[in-house]
C-alpha cells in the first residue's frame, strides 16, 4: 500500500506530463531496446560498428551460418538499426547511422564505467 506524501508535487507532475511522449511513442522505444536483447544482434552490430561487411564475412567471423545472420541482418534492418548496400551480387551491411553508434558505445562505456568500482 502506498504511503501518502504531504508534498505538493503538482508543479512537478505538470512538468513531466506535459513533456512525457505518447504511449505509442514509449512502447515504440520499448520495443526497440528489446532488439538489443539478443546477443547474436549484439554481435553483428558490433562487427559492423567500425566497418560494413558481407552476411559470408559475418557468418565467418561469428561461427554461425548465413542463414542465421541473414534473418538477425533483416531485423536489424526491420528496426532501421541496419542498412545495406549492393555491389553486384553481394550486399554489404552497416549500422545505419551514427546514434546506432552512440547507442553501442555508450553501452559499453556504461559497463566500463561499472565494472571501476569492483
């Protein structure tokens, strides 16, 4: 049961309301971070976070099969985290943009940043 504070908060819970995005907008953020809750996801963004690479360069550097990468590449792409590009017959794959980036390292820098104080 909840304790009664005797604090006014109405200023406070105005702000945030009237700031705080739609529902819809929320579980569109909830469902993308749920994409980065697959480690073979993780994997594959991290091979492409300094260079684009082919699902066969994936695949190899991974120990998995293409088939495997390419359906973790098509909801990566799905989610827009992913593009690609087409040389001929193969396709090349990268992060999409520079805040697929930031979202990686950040991430890192937050483990990083925790494991200082053990």
């Amino acid at each position: 049961m909840p304790t009664h504070c005797k604090h006014d908060h109405s200023e406070l819970l105005g702000r945030i309301k009237g700031e705080m995005p739609t529902d819809e907008l929320l579980s569109d953020l909830a469902d993308l971070y749920k994409i980065f809750g697959d480690s073979t996801r993780i994997k594959i963004m991290f091979a492409l976070y300094e260079e684009e690479m082919c699902v066969c360069a994936i695949s190899e550097l991974l120990g998995m099969t293409q088939s495997a990468i390419s359906h973790q590449l098509k909801v990566l792409k799905d989610a827009k985290l992913v593009a690609n590009r087409r040389d001929g017959k193969t396709i090349y794959y990268r992060l999409s943009d520079d805040h697929v980036k930031s979202i990686i390292a950040q991430g890192f820098d937050h483990l990083l940043e925790e494991q200082d104080y053990y």
